[in-house]
C-alpha cells in the first residue's frame, strides 16, 4: 500500500511510530522516517497510525477509503457559468508530480467532472520525492517505491512518458513531444525544476558522478553508497547536499563536503544558523570543507570517477560524488508561448494565474509548484520561487480551486513558505522567508543541544523562524510572522536563553534572475514587451 | 451577590451528566476571565494556538499568586514533598524528563513495546469478560462497566507496565484518588489545590519508595527499573524525580481511560448502529475511528487548569495579564463549530478529526498510545461479546469531578456473554 506524510504539518508526537513500528520510525527527538510503500499486512497498524496521528499528516492511498459521508469536502454547488465549466469543460496539466497530483484530486473534489489531462515526461506516476535523499539512500525503502498515495480516484487521462513541447495559447492547445496536440480551456503549469547538471560536460559524463531529483538517479546512487565506496563527494551543502552526507555517515561511508560559502545551508538560512549546521556536520564525522569547490574531476581510462581536483589545490580520491547544485526550472517548452517564463520560473499572480510578457494575468492559464514564481504580500510583495514540498500542495491546492471559480470565489495563496529537512537525526524546520532578515536571535533552547528556535527580523519586524528538534513549537511563531510582530521578541517564554541578543543574520546577497525585455510600439494601444532570450549563468 | 458564572456552573456537580450546552454557551465569549483572577479558553484555535505558545507555563509551584513560601515546603505530617514531575515542568526540565521516560517505553529505544503489549491486553480483557458469567438472575445479567470492567482493566496495565503489585491496589487507591480531587478547581483555591495535591502526590511517593525498597536488587523490565537503572539519553533521575513521576503515572494511568472506556460504551449504547457495526467486526479500522471520536465528542480530560501566564497573552482579543492562570476547556475546544462540522453529532466516520482529548504540543499525553489500544480492543470485545446489552439508567451517575469526567457507574443489562472469538495467542 501507498502512504505518505505530511512532514510540513508532522509535528514530531510519534504516535505513528508506536502504533506501526514497522512502518514509522523516528530518529533522535523527533525525525520521522517512513516506508512510504509497507506491505499491504501492515494496513490495520498503519490505518490506526493515521488515526492517531494528533495533526493528521498521515494519508494512505483509497483502497481504504469509504464512503464518508461527513467531514470537509462537501461541495455546495452555486450556480453560474463555473458549474457549466466543470460539467463541459477541458483542462489539461502538464506535470506529473506533486503538484500536478494535487491539483487533479483538488479539481476532482471540488466537483469538476469534465474532461481532465495530465501529461508527465517520466514515466511514471506521481511520486514523493524527499525520501530520496533520505530512506532511500540509507536502504530503508526502494528508490521505486516512492510512489505517492491516491485518495481521492483521480479520474483522469494519463499521458505518461511524452514531454510537452510547446503551448499555442491563442489555439489553445498543449504540442507533445509525440506531435500530438491537446486541447485546453484551461491549463495548470506544474512542470517542476531538474537538478542542475555538472557544468563541465566532458566530466559530466564520468561514471561516478550523480545528481539527485529522479528515482533513477537515487537507485544509482544508492547502488553504488551500498557497495561501500572509499569516499564519496558531496559538491554543494545545501538541504539536499547535506541530507546525501548525513545518509553516508548514516551508512558509516567517509565523506567530504565541499561548500563555496562560509556553512552549510547559509544559502537558505544564514551563516548564523548555517555554522550550527557546520557543527552538527563535524560531529557526525562529515569531512566538511567550505569556501571550497571542485577545480576538476578525474577519471581513469574507463571513464570511472577516481579523484577531484580542488579549489585549494589539494586533490581527493573518491569513488562516488554527489553534485548538489541547486536545480533549473523546467520552462523551456514555454519559449515563445508568450509567458513571463524563464530562469526565474514561470511568473503568477497570488492568485496562481500565469503572468504574460507584457506583464498582465492571463485568465486560463495557472501556475503551481516548483515552476511557479509568485508574490507574497508578506515578503513586501517580492515574487518568491519556493522549492518546497508544503508548498507545492498548498498551491496547486489553490490553483485547482481557482481553475473552476468564479472571480469572487478564487482565494490567494498566501500561505507562508515551510519547508522540512531530515538529516544527523535532526528535524530541522522553517517557516517564513529566513532569507528575508536582517538579524536573528535565539528564541528558545540551547544551540549546544541543538534543540532551539531561531527568530529571524528584518527591519524590525519577524519575517521567519526555524526549529531544530522543537517543531512543536514553530506554528506560534508562524502566527507572529502573521501578524507582523515587532523583532527582537521581547516575550518571556519557557526555556528562554538568558544571554540572547540579536546578531547579523548573514544572507548572502540574491541575484535577481534578470529578464530582459525589448518593448515595442507607440501609445497605450501599442506598446507590447517581448521577452529576449539570453545565456543565463 | 454575583452572578454565578457559566465556568462555575460548569464546576457544579449537578450539570456534569451533559455540560455541552454549558460549554456551548462558554463559546460565546472565546476567553473570559473569572472572578478570581483565572481565564477561562474554550475555542478550538484559541486552544490549539496556546497549547503551541510558549508563553504559557506549567510550572504552577512558580504561580506569583502563590508567594514564595510555598514550593518545597515540607508538609509537618507525611514525607516531604517531591520534585517537579514531568506534567509540572517546563523545558528544557520537562523534555529532559520525557526523553528519559520515553526511553523504555517507546521510540526511538523501545518502538515495538507497546505494540508488543497488545496480546496482553487481549487477555485482560478476555478474562474480565469471562467474569461476567454467573451473576445471572431470571435470565438477565446486571454489571457495572465501570467496577466490574473500566476500572480494573487499565489499572492491571498500568500495574503491570510500572512493576506494581496489582494485589496494592488498597494501598494506593485512595492516594490516587487524593491526587484527582486535587486537580478539581471545584475544591478551593489553587493555593489549596497545589498543597493537596503535592501532599497526595508525596503519600503515593511514599508508597513507590516502599516498593521499590523491597524489590531492591530486583529490576524487571518495567518502566521503573528502567528508570533506576539510569540507562537512557539523558543524565539519570534523581530518586525523588523517579517517585514523582511514578506517582504521575499510576494516576494518569488509570484515572483517564477508565473513563474513555465508559464514556464510549455509554455512547455506543445511545448510538445503536455503531455498536451494531462495530459487533459485526467488518470494518477493521472502526474501532480506531470510534476512540477518536470518543475522544473528541466525550473526552475523559475535560479541562486543563495547569497553567499560567509568563507574559501578557492576547488572544481572540483579550488580554490575559502576566501571573494568570488559564484554563483551556478541550472539552469545550473538540465541539467547537469553529474546528470542525457538526460537532454535536457522535460520527465516527469523520475525515480528519483533529481533536484535542490528549491536548497538544510538547504535554501531549504520554500514554496516549497505550490508552489508544487498552480502548480499541475494549470496546470490540464489549461489542462482540455483551448479547443484547441495556442501559439501566440514561443518564448514569456521574463522579462530581469536573476534570476528569465519566461515570461513577454504568449499570447494563445483558442476556449473556458470547465466548471470545479470538484467544489470545
Ligand atoms: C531529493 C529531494 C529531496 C527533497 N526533500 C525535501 C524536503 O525534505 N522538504 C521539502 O520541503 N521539500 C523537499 N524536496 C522538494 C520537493 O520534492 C518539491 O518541492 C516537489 O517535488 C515539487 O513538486 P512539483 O510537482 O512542483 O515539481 P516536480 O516534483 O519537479 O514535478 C514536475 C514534473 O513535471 C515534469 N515535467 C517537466 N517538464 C515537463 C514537460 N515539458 N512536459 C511534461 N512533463 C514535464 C517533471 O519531469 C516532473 O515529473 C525535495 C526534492 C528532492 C528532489
Ligand atoms: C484515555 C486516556 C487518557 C487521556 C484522555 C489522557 C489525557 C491527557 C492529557 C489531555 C494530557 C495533557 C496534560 C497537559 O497538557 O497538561 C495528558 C498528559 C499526560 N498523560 Fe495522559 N491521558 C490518558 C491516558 C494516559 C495513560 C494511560 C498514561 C500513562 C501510561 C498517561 C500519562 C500521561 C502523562 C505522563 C502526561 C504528561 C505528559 C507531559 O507533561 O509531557 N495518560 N494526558
Ligand atoms: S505528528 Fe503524526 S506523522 Fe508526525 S510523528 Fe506524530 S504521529 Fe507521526
């Protein structure tokens, strides 16, 4: 059977691990791993592990739904053209993956029970991702067995396998790579991000040498972390690098992280909460070394990965290395579409309606996931890229529902960003945009234990927080952010540090993906912009 | 005079048979403050959002209102009171004292143990039903689900998982008891209340420090051989902190699930059809859904009257000031329309039901999943094997204990008892 957890709302209570300890299992306080694909005589354990799940993060796949006659979900129509739509029209979503899987069974919950396409390049159905770097890679559960649960029958024309190649929005059609055409009415873009891949293409091909996002990619890898490797490289120690060396040491591999910046994860959380990271690292036996990259990697004469050349000028022998390089947006297919589309992603209003070159919301085409580019009035209305699992639900959730409602219907997605990583037996958590601070300050707990909250301000004002083994605590922090709360907090709370003060967060500085545009034309009527396409870095 | 407030009617013992509508009317006003300085919670997210807030404490010996002279006073009669345990404690004491309890009782040291307790469970159960044969008068037999089923069921676990003599259970009964009428806020002030209950938690102490004399040299794998074997991730307990929660244990360990046992047996009754589903055992997981609906919709712990305030609070826009106690009404919370749809109707098949019977954040009940199970299989083998069960008395007569609510007795009439179907292996 088919499960799968909802680690942006799993607050750590393993209840599920007491009920079905063969299924869950939790590392250190409160790290949940799990096998997302247990075997079917495990249902009644894991059926009461959802039960009691006290946040209900847990879902299972249909076979074990009823029919329930309460509970949310029950639609009052209301009538009007939209009722019409959902009987009589076509949508199509291109992206097989999380967020395209939402938004079908969201448009499928909500009444919509015309015709529904989702065309997806890979092969396969909707997976879950985030085991990969995780379960997968230490050995708990297949890298194909990731497939993510289906609750709700998602009654759809599966076009699995075939990229989509172009859309023609004036003929409103999706082009495939097969030469078939798919009419829409509407359309949801949920084509997600690939990793990017190793820039030296002549090293890009050593055997060796991995990147992580497919569950090929992770089957290959983690073939190659069980036949006990000398060392293994980890270019990059961001949330993916650092999940990857935490899975070595969990295997007692050696490895060696290698870091451009100051600390891992400074990227995402500044150097202050990064230099925790660097120690945890160091004391799980990481080999980590920042301000450091890769000069060259060698093979030898049948193309094997053998060693790397650094940017310090000392050299590596390693059999295996991981590039965890940050990921591109899959928009290619969009050129020329006449989309806001580019490196940056696919530009949305809050609403989740794609944004054209000139600028102006389209009414029929969508946007949700990884690929999606949107504002967020919290963040002083910056169009933020999130590459997060919650949100790739909460949006595609909001774009599907806005797909089949009328104007006064549709709902912002204003959900603030919370991402989850797994790694050293650590649950570490975050909530809000920890890039978009000037300072931090320890709210609760002791850094030494790892066990604290992080509260980040900017200008005077709390804009994110993030828990390491305390994430029972983060939803009221969540709430200041809502409500806009004056930074440093000045609260007494329990388990407050005595000798907290407010430090420089250290964010490095973020390039805004550049887009250049030619506009054209004289007078209002006139004047249209045109997207010029250039070689990015 | 003033008027008695709705919290004070809510106290008052002749309403607990149904104080929903009481609670119902307490929603009106989501936070309201009560006489004597006290705050009174009763909607979900209100609840949700301060069982989440670190700003509340539960360190009540550390209550302004208390003065200084309190904590630790020495009572002139009786052992000397005992450390915090970890429902009194706040972090980092409290999560330290829960990762040590947890170490031998569940993840990530001990995952499979409770699970591993479920034939056990089985047979308890099994053979108290066995003991309801025999009474048979005219072809109609008379138990008591509490006395005879409810009560002694949990407290044969909760003997068994702590390494106490079942046969004790004269010995520490009316210490226990102690320790719950002190938590009722319907018996004195909070001042009163703390004393009470350190002086009943010190007795039960008393009673654990015997024990654990005699079974010297002898550890078992109970949780409290764990404990004094200070194995686990963090620096050992002292002795006065493992009697303190031994204490905690025993209490919250029986107090509590005999009365969600017979809150759901008196609620399977009043709904037909569920027991009737539940009897005919098609639908595997129904027992699970029908506990957390019991837990929702009659919850053993009604209230929590263990915190207060370390700052000023606003919530739903009140404040509450530094230095007051607050009471957060699960009870109230789990039947708000605000939280979840058509909170009056007893509706096991509910699609999320996120209630708030074990409370939330870092207090979360700590024997939730043993409680979970200990009700499950309960109520499945009540179903399956009570032939035509009756209720005597609707409503039945309650304990006036507004905290820990539940029936001081509920008397059914059955034509019999159908054999176990499965033995325990
Ligand atoms: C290894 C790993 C670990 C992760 N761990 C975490 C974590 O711990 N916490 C967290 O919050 N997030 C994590 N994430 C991120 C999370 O998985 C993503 O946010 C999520 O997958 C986004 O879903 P999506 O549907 O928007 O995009 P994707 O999952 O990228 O799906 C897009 C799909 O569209 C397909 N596609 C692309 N172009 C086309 C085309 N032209 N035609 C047809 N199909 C196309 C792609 O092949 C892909 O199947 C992790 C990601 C990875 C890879
Ligand atoms: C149906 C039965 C039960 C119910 C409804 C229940 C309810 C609760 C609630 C609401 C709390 C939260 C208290 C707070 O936040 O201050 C709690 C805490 C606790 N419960 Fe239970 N309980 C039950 C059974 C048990 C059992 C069987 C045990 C022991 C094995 C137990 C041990 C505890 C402990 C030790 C705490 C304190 C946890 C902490 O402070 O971290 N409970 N319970
Ligand atoms: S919150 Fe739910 S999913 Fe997370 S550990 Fe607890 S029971 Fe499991």
């Amino acid at each position: 059977m088919k499960i799968v957890v909802d680690l942006t709302r799993c607050q750590g209570y393993a209840q599920c691990a007491f009920a079905a300890p063969d299924v869950f299992a939790i590392q250190g306080d409160e790290a949940l791993l799990y096998d997302a694909d247990p075997d079917d005589t495990q249902r009644e354990k894991i059926a009461r592990a959802a039960a009691a799940c006290p946040v209900q993060a847990i879902f299972l796949d249909r076979e074990d739904a009823r029919n329930r006659q309460s509970g949310r979900g029950t639609h009052v129509p209301a009538p009007g053209p939209e009722e019409a739509f959902k009987r009589t029209g076509r949508i199509v979503i291109v992206g097989a993956s999380l967020a395209g899987l939402v938004a079908g069974s969201t448009l499928r919950r909500e009444g919509f029970t015309a015709s529904l396409t989702v065309i997806g390049d890979e092969p396969h159905l909707p997976y879950d991702r985030p085991p990969l770097s995780k379960q997968v890679l230490m050995g708990q559960v297949p890298a194909r067995r990731t497939a993510l649960p289906r609750r709700d029958e998602v009654d759809a024309h599966w076009r699995l396998g075939v990229a989509a190649t172009g859309v023609d929005l004036n003929g409103k059609q999706v082009l495939l790579a097969d030469g078939e055409k798919v009419g829409f009415d509407r359309l949801l873009i949920a084509t997600g991000v690939r990793a990017r891949p190793w820039p030296n293409e002549a090293e890009a091909g050593l055997d060796g040498l991995f990147a992580l996002r497919t569950p090929e990619d992770a089957d290959g890898l983690r073939q190659r972390l069980a036949a006990g490797p000398g060392r293994v490289l980890v270019i990059g120690a961001g949330f993916m690098g650092s999940e990857v060396a935490s899975a070595c040491r969990e295997l007692d591999l050696p490895v060696t992280v290698l870091e451009r910046g100051k600390v891992p994860l400074g990227g995402a959380l500044g150097a202050v909460i990064g230099g925790v990271a660097a120690q945890m690292q160091r004391d799980h036996g990481v080999d980590l070394r920042c301000g450091v990259g890769v000069a060259a990697l060698e093979g030898d004469d049948s193309g094997r990965l053998r060693r790397a050349r650094l940017s310090d000028g000392s050299t590596l022998d390693v059999d295996v290395a991981v590039a965890a390089l940050g990921s591109i947006r899959n928009v290619e297919w969009l050129e020329g579409s006449g989309l806001a589309a580019g490196v940056w992603g696919v530009a949305c209003d809050a609403g989740c309606r794609a944004i054209d070159v000139n600028g102006v919301v389209t009414d029929d085409v969508f946007v949700a996931g990884d690929v999606a580019r949107c504002p967020h009035p919290v963040y002083d209305y910056q169009f933020l890229a999130l590459e997060h699992w919650g949100n790739a639900v909460a949006q595609s959730g909001i774009a599907a529902h806005n797909m089949i409602s009328s104007q006064s219907e549709r709902r912002p997605h204003l959900a603030l960003p919370e991402f989850w990583s797994t790694q050293f037996g650590t649950e570490i958590k975050s909530v809000g945009v920890p890039t978009h601070a000037d300072q931090v300050v320890i709210a609760q707990g002791s850094v030494d234990e790892r066990r604290f909250i992080a509260v980040y301000g900017y200008r005077g004002r709390i804009t994110a927080a993030v828990a390491f083994n305390q994430s029972k605590w983060l939803e009221f922090y969540a709430g200041l952010i809502d409500r806009a709360a004056p930074f440093p907090p000045s609260f007494s709370t329990v388990d407050q540090p005595t000798d907290a003060h407010p430090v420089a967060v250290e964010v490095p500085e973020r390039p805004t993906p550049q887009a250049t545009v030619v506009v054209t034309g004289h007078g209002p009527s006139e004047r249209r912009a045109t997207l010029v396409r250039r070689t990015y870095l | 005079m003033a008027q008695t407030s709705i919290w004070q009617q809510i106290l008052d013992p002749s309403h607990r048979a149904d104080p929903f509508p009481l609670y119902a009317e307490l929603r009106k006003t989501p936070v309201v403050r009560e006489e004597d300085g006290s705050y009174v919670v009763s909607t979900y997210r209100e609840i949700v959002a301060l069982l989440h807030d670190p700003r509340l404490s539960s360190e009540m010996r550390n209550l302004p209102e208390l003065g200084a002279d309190t904590p630790a006073q020495a009572s002139e009669e009786g052992p000397a009171e005992l450390p915090p345990n970890v429902i009194q404690a706040d972090p980092p004491e409290h999560d330290r004292i829960r990762r040590q309890l947890t170490w031998n009782f569940g993840p990530p040291h001990r995952p499979g143990r409770v699970d591993s307790m479920i034939p056990d469970l089985l047979e308890i159960v099994t053979s108290e039903i066995d003991g309801f044969t025999g009474k048979e008068q005219l072809g109609t037999t008379r138990v008591d689900i509490v006395d005879d089923f409810a009560y002694p069921f949990p407290v044969t676990v909760i003997c068994r998982l702590l390494g106490v003599p079942r046969e004790d259970e004269a010995l520490f009964q009316a210490m226990s008891d102690a320790v719950i009428k002190a938590i009722d806020p319907s018996t004195g002030g909070i001042a009163e209340q703390q004393r009470r209950r350190a002086k009943a938690t010190a007795d039960l102490g008393q009673y654990f420090a015997e024990l654990l004399d005699a079974r010297h040299g002898q550890p078992g794998d109970d949780l409290l051989s764990g404990l004094l074997s200070g194995d686990g991730p963090e620096a050992p307990m002292s002795y006065e902190q493992i009697l303190s929660n031994a204490a905690l244990l025993l209490v919250a360990g029986h107090e509590t699930t005999v009365n969600l046992i017979t809150n759901g047996m008196l609620t399977l009754l009043r709904h037909p059809e569920v027991l009737d589903r539940l009897r005919r055992g098609a639908e595997p997981d129904l027992a699970t859904r029908v506990v957390e609906e019991l837990l929702r919709y009659e919850p053993p712990v009604q209230f929590l009257s263990n915190r207060y305030a370390l700052d000023d609070i606003e919530v739903a826009g009140t404040t509450i000031p530094k230095g007051s106690p607050v009471n957060l009404v699960l009870a109230a919370g789990s039947r708000d329309p605000g939280g979840v749809p058509n909170p009056d109707r007893f509706d096991p098949d509910r699609e999320h039901n996120e209630h708030l019977g074990f409370g939330g954040g870092i207090h979360y009940c700590f024997g939730a999943p043993l409680a979970r199970p200990e009700t499950q299989i309960a109520l499945t083998e009540l179903a399956r094997r009570l032939k035509n069960p009756r209720l005597v008395a609707d409503p039945p007569p309650y304990r006036p204990n507004p905290t820990l609510r539940g029936p001081r007795h509920l008397l059914v009439d059955i034509d019999g008892v159908n054999p176990a179907q499965h033995r325990p292996p």
